[in-house]
C-alpha cells in the first residue's frame, strides 16, 4: 500500500487578483482563495496513483486557518486525509523557509505512516518560483524529480519509480529510487468534476491542525520571518508595450513610411553603436 503525500498550497485567484498601483503589492482581499491550480494536478496524480496500486493519499499545507477550504478541495477530488499547519510563527517565510516548515509536517505524518511517495506541483500561481518541491526533496535527502508529465510505475516492492520528465524539445525517461518527490505539470492530467460522494465527504471534513508545538523537535530560527533570508528589494508590474503605429494611405505611401521608420531606426542604431 503506498502512502503518498500531495503538498498543496491555497492562492489568490491571480487571473481576478488586482495589484495595489502604490505599493506595487497583490491586493490579496480583491481576488477569492483557490487551491493552485498545479496543485490540484499533483493531488489528482496520487489519487490516480492510489487507484492503480492500492493506498492512502494525504495532502498537507502550511497557511492561515482559511486553507481549509483548499484541503477539501483535495478531499472532494479524492484525497484520505488532510494535515493543517499554522502558527504565527510561519507568518513571513520565503521559500526555505516554508520548505523547512513542512519538511517537518512530512516528517511527523511519517511518524505514523511511511511516506513512499510526496507529489507537489511544478509551480504556485502568486509566488511562481518552483523552489518549494526541490526544497522538501533536499530537506528530506530524497530525490526530486522536477517537470514530470507522465507517471509510468511506481513500485513499492522493489522501490523504484519511472516517470517522463518534460524537456524544452521532447521528454526523458527517468527511474528513481522510492522514496521521492515529483514536481507535475498541468498536462500529466485533467482533473474531472469530483463524484458527489467526495463532495459530501469534503464539505464536512476537518483536517488535522498542527501548530508549531505538534511538529517536535524544530529548529524555531528556521522558520517564518527569521528562517526567510529572502529580501524582495521591489516589486513592479512590468512596463505595457506602447501602441504601434497604423500606416495609412495607398500601398506606395505606406511601404515609404515603413521605410523612413527603419531608416529612423537604423540610424539610432549606427549611433548607439557608434557610442559604445
Ligand atoms: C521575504 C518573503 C516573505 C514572505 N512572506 C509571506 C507571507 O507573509 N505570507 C505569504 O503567504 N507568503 C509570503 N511569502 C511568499 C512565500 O515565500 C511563498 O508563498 C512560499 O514560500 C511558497 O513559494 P512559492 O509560492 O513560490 O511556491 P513554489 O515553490 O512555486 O511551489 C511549488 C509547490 O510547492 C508546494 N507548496 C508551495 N507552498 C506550499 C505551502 N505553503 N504548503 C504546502 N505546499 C506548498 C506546492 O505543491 C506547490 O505547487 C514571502 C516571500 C518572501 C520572499
């Protein structure tokens, strides 16, 4: 029975989400809280997973109290269990740190059941960096598989899994020894509407909450705003691209505009180059 963990994590919807023009920050409270979108690929490949081989899935998420909501999202789509992990001193951690803090959540799920499998997703949709995965795969010195599309077996008895990991011209076939982490792409799966079965289950399922005092033994200068050596030095939306310019008149007209223009250009050109 494999016991697979999907980390998940709950965002602001950023396809809503409005920026704040004076701090140049996401004005969180403008957009609803949804479960990352890659998130919901990884939950959705353990519990294919699960399926195919017979086991457990449990999801786990460092955030606020609401997150609940993005844990039952991932029980509505199949998921056994879900672990909660908040406390003020989470508040303010950069991608180490979070890595940290739920390294420990993994651990202590452990504790009572044998984790062969954590399945996170490639990226979040707000912070977008991808590091949290590989972060987890250090912490617990297992082996991170990045960018995978296809699962092609897990087997627990001789401990090993082959996945398709996406490359910017094709895929690589790669075997891993188990325990290990994958990172999944959107196109591994599609997650279908969940059976009404699941949507009851969800809707009244509590999850387990840890605070900081339930994770053991832990390293406290890790975690939150003190573990975070990340300094966000600014933060601007990019420039929009200027409007090009229409030519109009006949055919002739236009194409000798068009020339004049590249003309114009090149010669700022001859002169930049001239400079340097
Ligand atoms: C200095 C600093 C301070 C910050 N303070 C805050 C703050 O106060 N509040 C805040 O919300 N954010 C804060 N952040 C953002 C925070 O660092 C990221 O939200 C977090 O570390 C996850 O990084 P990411 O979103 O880039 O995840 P990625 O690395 O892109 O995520 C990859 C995968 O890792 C897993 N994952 C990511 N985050 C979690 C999680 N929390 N729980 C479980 N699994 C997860 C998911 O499977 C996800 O698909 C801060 C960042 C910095 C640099």
């Amino acid at each position: 029975m494999l016991h697979i963990v999907a980390c998940i994590k709950q965002v602001p919807d950023t396809k809503i989400i409005k920026m704040n023009p004076k701090t140049n920050t996401m004005d969180r409270a403008s957009a609803p809280a949804i479960l990352n979108p890659y998130d919901a690929h990884a939950v959705e490949e353990a519990v294919r997973l699960k399926q195919r081989y017979g086991g457990v899935v449990s999801v786990v998420t460092m955030g606020p109290p609401p997150a609940v909501k993005a844990i039952r999202k991932c029980i509505e789509i199949g998921a056994d269990a879900g672990y909660l992990v908040t406390d003020r001193a989470f508040a303010g951690a950069d991608t180490l740190a979070t890595s940290y803090a739920i390294t420990k959540a993994i651990e202590k799920i452990a504790e009572e059941h044998p984790v062969d499998l954590v399945i996170c997703g490639k990226m979040t949709i707000d912070g977008d960096t991808g590091q949290v995965g590989p972060g987890v795969a250090r912490r617990l010195d297992i082996p991170p598989l990045t960018n995978v599309k296809k699962v092609v077996e897990v087997n627990k008895e001789q401990g090993y899994a082959i996945v398709h990991r996406k490359l910017e011209d094709g895929h690589e076939v790669v075997q891993s020894t188990l325990p290990c982490l994958f990172s999944v792409e959107k196109e591994i799966n599609e997650v279908p509407y969940s059976p009404l079965p699941n949507m009851l289950r969800a809707a009244r399922y509590n999850p387990v909450v840890w605070s900081v005092n339930d994770l053991g033994d832990i390293d406290r200068t890790l975690l939150g705003l003190k573990g975070s050596p990340t300094i966000v030095a600014k933060v601007w939306p990019p420039e929009k691209p200027k409007g090009g310019e229409m030519l109009e008149g006949t055919a002739t007209e236009q194409v000798e505009r068009l020339m004049d223009i590249l003309r114009e250009k090149q010669g700022l050109f001859r002169v930049k180059e001239g400079q340097s």
